[in-house]
C-alpha cells in the first residue's frame, strides 16, 4: 500500500490518472491528503460514488463540525468552509437555495446564451486576432465565463474587464492581501448589481433571484451569486481548455477544425468522461462511522468523490464506447447535482466552436505533453495553452469583427503576417 497520497502537489497535477490507478490499490476509497496535514478519504470507485451522492441519511454537506478542526489559515478552507448557500447545506435549506438557484438559471434562454457566449468570444478573439499567437487561457478560456456572468448580470460591458480583473484576484490569491482585495472588489460589484436591480430589475439572473418566491434577502442574494461564479466560473474555463487541448492536439480533431469527423462537443464529452474539469469534489461528511464499501470512515471526516477516477473506474463500467454524456459524474449526482450542466456544456460549445470558427488553423504552439498543469486536488486546470494561427485582422469595431475564414484549399501558412479581409459577415464561417 502507498500511505496516504498528496492531492495538492506537482506530481499529481502532472499524471492524476496514474495516481487514481494506485488509490485503486485500496479497493472503493482511499486516503489522501487535500493539502498539507488535512486528510480525506478520496472515492474512486463509481457505485461507492453514487451511494455517497444519494445517501442524504448517512452523510451531510455541512462542513462545521469538521472545520473547527481545521487550522483557520488553511488553504483548503475557501473551497471547503461552510457558506449559506446550497452546496454547504442540507434538507430545508439546501432546497431553498436550489431552487432559487436553479429556477432562476432554468429562465436564460439557450439562444440568448449563445447570443451572450459569442459576444464575449469576439470581444476576447478581437483582441488577439491580429497577433497570430495566443494563450487560449490567460486571453479566452479564463476571462469567457466571466465576460459571460457579466452579461447574464445586464452589467454593462465596461463592468466587464473590472469584474474579469477582481474574479482572477481572489482566485489567484497570489497572496492573501491580494485575495482579500479581490474578494471585497467581487462583493462591492455585486452588491452593487443586488442594489440597482431591487430598484430597477429586469430580465437578467440577479433579478430572477431577488424576485423569486423565496424571498431571499439580499446578503443571500449576493451569497447565491458568489456561489454562481465560484461554483460556474472555473469549472467553464477547464472545460473549454481541456477540450480545446484534445481538440488541438489529436489529428481526428484537428482536421476538424476546418473539415473531419469529430466536433467540440465529442471533445466536450470525452473530456466530462475523462479529464473532468472538477476532477474531485462533493465532499460529504458522515453523521457517524460508516463502513463505505470496506472502508471504515470517522464521523464528520471529509470524503471527496473521485469524479475523474469513478467515471473511469474499470470494475464499474460496461464496455463499449462511452459517448451517452448523461452517466458520467462529471456534474455529480444525486440532490447537489450540477444546476447549471445544460448551460455550461452550452457555453463551452459555443465559445470553442466560434474560435475554431474564426481562427480555423488553430494549433498547439508547444507539443501537448510540455502544457503545463495547475496543482490542486479539486480541480483539472491548465496554467495555460499557447496556440497559434494565421492572423487575422479586426473590422471596424462595432459590426462584424473579420473575415470569413479562407477555405482549407485557400488557407495561407500559419507564419503569414495576416491576411487581407475578404468579405465582413457576423458569423463566422462554418467548419
Ligand atoms: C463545466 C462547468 C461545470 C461543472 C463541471 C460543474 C460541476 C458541478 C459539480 C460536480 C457540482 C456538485 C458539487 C458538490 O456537490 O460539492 C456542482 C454544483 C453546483 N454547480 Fe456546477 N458545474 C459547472 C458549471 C456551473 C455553472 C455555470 C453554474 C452557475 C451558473 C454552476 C452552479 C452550481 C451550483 C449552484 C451548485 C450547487 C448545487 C447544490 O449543491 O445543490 N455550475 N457543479
């Protein structure tokens, strides 16, 4: 047996699945540690998962008994400590949240979705188009969802690159101060947006929330929101970068890029089946001792589903292709289960469909085995993506951004210096 194995260093980061085939080892749950000196039990395997998920009776997702054992500097707690909201909460309370929540999330129309989704694309590709060079990261994947939220908000778009800017301070949190400050800059934005939408709401997710049946006040319509993007933020962006390095860096994908067979959304499900962007969460805390498939667990001692290791755990699943993206647990099951699973994949889509729409030579500027991975024992993040791509240069601002892309026979090298506009249209040309 291995000892208790470290979730939160490189060595993980770099090769998770080789660590989840050795937890295996165990048999249906192992132990790791989260961070340094706080232990969990990790489930690996997919039927223990789903009890875990479904079992409301023997486990609870309120964190406070375990927490007071926690040292308060401890950098597992922000993802962890308790917070009025549904993840953190049981029975009655949870399902106030959620359905807030999820009503409130159920009224954003698709098209309206990705109406907002290409926005925020084009506002990002603008950018970066002409240069011929990005990194689809720092410049596309992480800033979308937020540029994303900020329109759901009706924020106006100058909000957006504050809101951007704060968001990645907290999440950063490249030193406490910094955390602290992005975290008061969030709160001030969105109590901003809570406070001019009681006066004035409109048809935008903050309204939804104040005016749902509920009655939330408006600290827990501000804690909802916080949820909203701590809980929808991340996850979006390593969806779309996880997929987008599959797509970039295998030859079925990227012949697709312009002409193939396989699209973003097979990358998209390959990826919630195989490399999901949560790798491990859903952390339940037993009401006694329990014996978890032979794994003798402590009373109010943290257990973190594998989603990553259940989903592709090989004694639980039939054989064959997976392609149905309903079974994977990459949005959990059971009473927490993602709220926001169709408008997340649809972000993701959308926002990988129109890059690869407009910059349809698109490929990997480093050879995928040196892309470099965040540390972290809940999430599966890249630190960054290089890509290039012939440049193409902006429209006048304000209408449509560039040219359509030249067909795969016109395609100039990926070295040019930019190539003139052809002909302007909204859309980008379809692959
Ligand atoms: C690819 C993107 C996403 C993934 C992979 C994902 C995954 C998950 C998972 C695994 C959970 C269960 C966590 C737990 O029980 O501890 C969860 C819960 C939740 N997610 Fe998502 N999520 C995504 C996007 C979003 C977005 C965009 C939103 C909001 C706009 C959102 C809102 C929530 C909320 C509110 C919960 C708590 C539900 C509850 O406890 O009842 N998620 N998500």
């Amino acid at each position: 047996m291995l000892g208790r194995v470290a979730l939160w260093g490189p060595e993980f980061a770099a090769d998770p699945h080789a660590v989840y085939a050795r937890l295996r080892d165990y048999g249906a749950c192992a132990p790791v540690e989260l961070a340094p000196g706080v232990n969990a039990t990790l489930v690996t395997s997919y039927r223990a998962a789903l009890d875990v998920l479904h079992d409301t009776e023997t486990y609870s997702k309120d964190p406070r008994v375990w927490q007071h054992t926690i040292p308060a500097d401890s950098q597992i707690l922000p993802m962890m400590m308790w917070r009025p909201n549904a993840l953190f909460n049981d029975d009655e309370t949870h399902a106030r949240y959620r359905q807030a929540i999820s009503d409130s999330l159920s009224l954003i129309e698709p098209h309206e979705l990705r109406d907002i989704t290409h926005r925020a694309a084009d506002t990002l590709i603008r950018d970066f188009a002409a240069r011929g060079e990005a990194d689809l990261i720092g410049q596309y994947a992480l800033p979308l969802p937020l540029l994303v939220f900020n329109d759901l908000f009706s924020m106006p778009e100058t909000h957006g690159e504050q809101f951007v800017t704060a968001v990645n301070r907290m999440f950063d949190a490249a030193s406490p101060e910094e955390a602290a400050r992005g975290n008061e800059e969030i709160t001030r934005y969105l109590i901003e947006l809570v406070t001019m939408k009681r006066g004035r709401p409109g048809q935008d997710l903050a309204s939804w929330l104040i005016e749902h049946p509920t009655a939330l006040n408006d600290q827990e319509v501000v804690d909802q929101l916080v949820t909203a993007l701590s809980a929808g933020y991340e996850p979006v962006t390593n969806l779309i970068g996880n997929a987008l390095s599959r797509m970039l860096s295998d030859p079925r994908y990227y012949r697709t890029v312009s002409s193939g067979a396989l699209t973003a959304t097979d990358a998209i499900t390959d990826v919630l089946w195989n490399d999901p962007p949560l790798a491990n969460y859903s952390v339940h805390y037993p009401r006694r001792d329990v014996d978890l498939h032979g794994t003798w667990i402590p009373a109010h001692t943290p257990v973190v589903i594998s989603y990553a290791a259940a989903n592709t755990c090989p004694a639980d699943l039939p054989p064959g292709p997976r392609t149905d993206y309903g079974a994977h647990l990459a949005f959990a099951a059971g009473p927490h289960a993602c709220p926001a699973k169709q408008p997340a994949v649809l972000i993701a889509t959308t926002a990988i469909d129109r890059l690869t729409g407009w910059l349809c030579d698109i490929h990997l500027a480093v050879p995928y085995d040196q892309v470099a991975w965040r540390p972290g024992p809940f999430h599966r993040a890249l630190a960054s993506l290089p890509a290039r791509f012939t440049p193409i240069a902006p429209d006048q601002k304000g209408t449509s951004p560039w040219t359509a892309c030249p067909s795969s026979s016109t395609r100039q090298a990926a070295t040019s210096q930019g190539r003139p506009l052809a002909s302007a249209t909204q859309d980008p040309p379809s692959a």
